[in-house]
C-alpha cells in the first residue's frame, strides 16, 4: 500500500470519452467518494490522474487500461476477516454489499463508474466501521496491529503504473494516452 493514493474506478463508456470517479481509502476515518471526471479519451491529465491509484475496471476499459482489482474479491476479504473475528469474539458486523446497486449519475456517460464506485465506497464504509470494532476489543488488536488497517488481508490490489507509462493495449480505434 505505500505510496498509493486510493481507488479509481473506470469505465470508457463510449470509443472517444473516459470516465473516473475515485475513492479515497484512509486509515482510521471514513473513506468515501472523492470526485470525477469526464474525459476525452486522449486526453493527457489522465495518466496523473490514475497515477498510484488502485485501478478498477469496467470491462469496456479493461480492453485500454487492462483488467483492474476485482471490487467482488473485496467484498469477500471483508466477509473472510469479519467472519474470522467474530470466530473469535462477538460483534455486530455491518452489512457488507456483495452486489452493487445501480446509479444514475447527472451525466449519463458516468452512471456505470458511479455504480462501481458506489459499491466500492459503500465496501470501505464497511470495513472501516470493522476496523473500529476490531481496535476497541483488546482480544482483536492483535489480529491486525494497533492502527486501522486501509483495506482488509487478502485483498492487496497493485497500484496502477506511474503517469509515464501507457495503459496496455489501447481499444481498437482508441488513441493511446501521451503522457
């Protein structure tokens, strides 16, 4: 997790425009929804804009930007751990979306990466709220160390590459990044 910054959800909903919405991961403090954007699809900030953020993709950007971290993979590593912990004393989990609930952003071309990234969000909102049961019993401190941990064990998601680097394999037709 050094150096990464948060989640990226992405989609290219259409051949000439990109679309972000990020999530920001803290340690300790809620995480949340942190903004996005609607790009063109050569449009040279995006590479800053994912630069050491945790990529995940809808499969229509996974053909440019390649397959990203897998949102349902997170949902069960906060199951796995909070059933771990509540092996070992009783808690009160949260409820941890294993599914995502479709949205509707003001444009239209961001409603599948406000879906993802809602999910995401809501997943994070979960495991902090985890995090803060764990850190209040004395019994779990030691299962994960005395701070908050950003994201549960098993789920270790790569940062995506720095701004310098270009996403693999652009879409037919799609002009690759500059960067």
């Amino acid at each position: 997790m050094a150096g990464m910054r948060g989640i990226v959800v992405i989609d290219q909903p259409v051949e000439d425009r990109v679309v972000g919405w990020h999530v920001h991961i803290s340690r300790g403090r809620a995480s949340g929804m942190a903004g996005a954007w609607v790009l063109v699809a050569d449009d040279p900030r995006i590479p800053r804009l994912l630069d050491r953020q945790v990529l995940v993709t809808t499969d229509r950007a996974a053909q440019r930007f390649g397959r990203g971290a897998d949102v349902h993979h997170l949902a069960m590593a906060i199951i796995a751990e909070t059933s771990a912990m509540s092996a070992a004393v009783a808690m009160a989990a949260p409820r941890i979306p294993t599914r995502p609930v479709a949205a509707v952003a003001a444009d239209p071309l961001a409603s599948t990466a406000l879906t993802l990234a809602t999910w995401v969000a809501d997943l994070l909102a979960a495991w902090d709220a985890i995090e803060q049961q764990r850190l209040a019993d004395p019994r779990l401190v030691a299962r994960g160390g005395p701070t908050a941990r950003p994201l549960p064990p098993g789920w270790a998601p790569t940062p995506v590459a720095p701004p310098t680097a270009t996403p693999t394999a652009p879409a037919a037709g799609a002009a690759p990044l500059a960067a």
